[in-house]
C-alpha cells in the first residue's frame, strides 16, 4: 500500500532541483574562485558562438565547462564538509582541502589545454610568438616579484601579481594577433576577472594587480612592435 502522505514525484524533483539551485548559489556567494569560474565560463560559451566550431568542439567544450564548476562545487563541499567536522587546524583536514583544490586544478588545467588545442587554431596564432612573449613576461614577473622589496611568494602576494602579469599578456598578444573585436573584448574580460579574483580573494591588493597587467601589457606590445611583421595575420 502507498504512502499517501509521500510527496509527488514532480514535486520531489522540483525540490531536488532547487536545493542544487541554492547550493549554486551559496557557493557562488562565498567562493571567488566559482564565481570567477563562472564568468570565464560565461566568455568561453560566448566564444563559441563566434568561433564556427564543429559542433563536436562545442560539446567538448560544454562538458569541460560543466567538469569545472561541478569540480568547483565538489570543492566547496568538501571544504564545508572538513571545517564542519575540524575546529582546529589539523594535518588530515589540511591534506584534504589540498587535495580538493589539486582535483579543481587538473581538471581547469585539462579544460585550458583542450580549450587551446580548439580554440588557438581558429586564429592561426604562430604559437613561437606566442611561447617566447609569456616566457619572458613570465621572467619579468619572477624578477620583479626577486627584486622588490616586498613580502610574498611567487604564487601568493608580492610586489605585482603573476596572474594578473600573464592574464594581460595573453590578451594583449591575442589582440596583437587577431584583431577582431569579439575575441579581443572576451580576452581582456577574462584577464580582468583573473585579476579581481587575486583581489577578492586576499592574495593581492589592487596596486600588486595593476602593476601585474602593467607590465604584461607593457612588455608584450613592446616586443609585439619588435616583430610587428610577424604579428599581422
């Protein structure tokens, strides 16, 4: 005999599907890194309107998008989950919360792999140009971070942000290369997102960010002009 009182199975789901809308939403709330997450998503979806991808690279894309932030979320469940169950500052809670964020981390690692394996051939970019211009910012960085009287590592803090350095990089090389508009708008965006989640997040402070993009964009158009010929695709 069935359960009268047992709630409908439209009405199970529907409640299923708002406790993951509210579980989305205070993550986002309280983890910059979803939230940059998810502005980036929202750029690289928009990409692929503009691309003309083959409808196999867009689902590619999709799922990597979906993996990431279902990772994200994972992330952030389990770091509730840790500090629910640990009110001091143990080594196995250390150990998990480290291991939570290396699987977000392998995971947005492959996503930007693939996503440069699909994306970087649509603007025929000479990826020699483009290796050895973020090789030497990223040189540049390391030194100014070495030489400047400030305190912090080469991944957290300092004088200037890496990040932020190599994030507008990027975005000044791809508007060097491709010229176009859409590409060039989504680039910058996304650099700008990476630079305020060094903020939001406690690690930089606006001036480390600003100096960071400073000299990514500075360095890259000075040896953008160096191989002007080059660059004009």
């Amino acid at each position: 005999m069935s359960d009268r009182n047992a709630p409908h199975p439209f009405r199970r789901i529907a409640r299923s599907f708002g406790h993951a809308i509210e579980g989305i939403v205070y993550a986002a709330r309280t983890q910059p890194n979803l939230r940059l997450h998810l502005l980036v998503a929202v750029a690289v979806l928009t990409a692929t309107l503009f691309m003309h991808l083959r409808r196999s690279e867009t689902i590619a894309v999709v799922v990597l998008v979906g993996v990431v932030i279902a990772m994200e979320l994972m992330n952030t469940a389990i770091e509730s989950v840790v500090d629910l169950l640990t009110a001091t500052h143990h080594p196995l809670a250390k150990s998990a919360k480290d291991a939570a964020a290396a699987a977000v981390f392998v995971v947005a690692l492959a996503a930007l792999v693939v996503g440069a394996l699909i994306f970087l051939p649509t603007f025929r970019l000479p990826v020699d140009i483009v290796v050895a211009v973020l090789a030497v910012v990223a040189i540049l960085t390391i030194f100014g971070k070495a030489l400047a009287p400030a305190s912090g590592s080469l991944l957290h803090g300092g004088y200037l942000s890496g990040h932020a350095s190599l994030a507008f990089a990027a975005a000044t090389l791809l508007a060097l290369l491709v010229r176009r508009p859409v590409p060039i708008v989504l680039a910058y965006l996304v650099a700008a997102l990476v630079a305020q989640s060094r903020v939001e997040g406690g690690i930089h402070t606006w001036p480390e960010v600003l100096r960071g993009a400073l000299l990514g964009t500075a360095v890259t158009l000075l040896l953008g002009g160096a191989v002007h010929g080059h660059l004009v695709l």
